[in-house]
C-alpha cells in the first residue's frame, strides 16, 4: 500500500519505489529505499511530513504514492 494511507504515529518499512529512474533517484537521495523504517510524523493538508532514518522530511502526496509499504 502506498505510505498516503497510513496515519500520523504509524511506521513500516519501505517495501519498493514505483515510478521513474529520476524519481527513485530523488527519493533514493532522501533516504526512502526498500528496508528502510518510515514513520509519518503529521500531516499538512495532502503533504505528509516523515521520518526516515535521522531526519524529517516533508514530501508532496504524489511522492508520497510512490513510496511502498
């Protein structure tokens, strides 16, 4: 399922990244690769703020529809 369906305090681990080479790259760069835990920290409007690994991350819904869990 896609990370937009998870709710604010809910983790789980990253299963894939659907979409384009230059879109795995960009996501791979934050941090958001297959094995890594994702908690999602809140939510503003469709925009979802994150944490992976050390750092929070705010990333747009239709990023966030890339990255499966």
């Amino acid at each position: 399922m896609p990370l937009t369906y998870l709710n604010a305090g809910e983790s789980r681990l990253i299963q894939r990244i659907v979409g384009k080479d230059d879109v795995q790259k960009h996501l791979a760069s934050l941090g958001f690769v297959p094995g890594e835990k994702v908690t999602v920290v809140s939510t503003r409007g469709k925009d979802l703020i994150v944490q992976i690994r050390e750092s929070r991350v705010a990333i747009s819904e239709s990023l966030a529809e890339r990255i499966m869990v």
